[in-house]
C-alpha cells in the first residue's frame, strides 16, 4: 500500500470527510484532497498530527506497515 492509498484509508476508516480531517488536522480541505491524489505530500508536522487524529502510527500511514 502506498502513502497516497494509507491516508486515504486511514480517513475513511475514521468515517471522516476531507473537511472533518482537515479541521481536525489544521489544513484546509483542499490540502487534504491533494494528499489524497498525489499532487502533494504531507510534511513531517502534518504526518504527526494525522497519526493523532487517525490513531494510526506515521509507518502506517506512509504505507510502510499495515493499516489493520
């Protein structure tokens, strides 16, 4: 699994939209959408957080280990 599809993943797993996430994160829903598609990554910062909000470890949600 690769970052794009574990972020992905680990969103939805939350039963959150872009928008939820992106508050609970701190960026904007557009941010959130562009991680999603590959268009961008997310910075070391923003990975931290994501692990909080997602209860996901940063291995998990860079693909490294598995989301389950």
């Amino acid at each position: 699994m690769d970052y794009i599809e574990a972020i992905r993943t680990a969103r939805n797993l939350k039963r959150m939209s872009q928008s939820d996430a992106a508050d609970a994160i701190g960026v904007t829903q557009k941010t959130v959408s562009r991680w999603e598609t590959g268009q961008t990554i997310p910075n070391a910062l923003n990975l931290v957080k994501m692990s909080e909000v997602y209860g996901k470890s940063i291995d998990q949600l860079c693909g490294v280990t598995s989301l389950f």
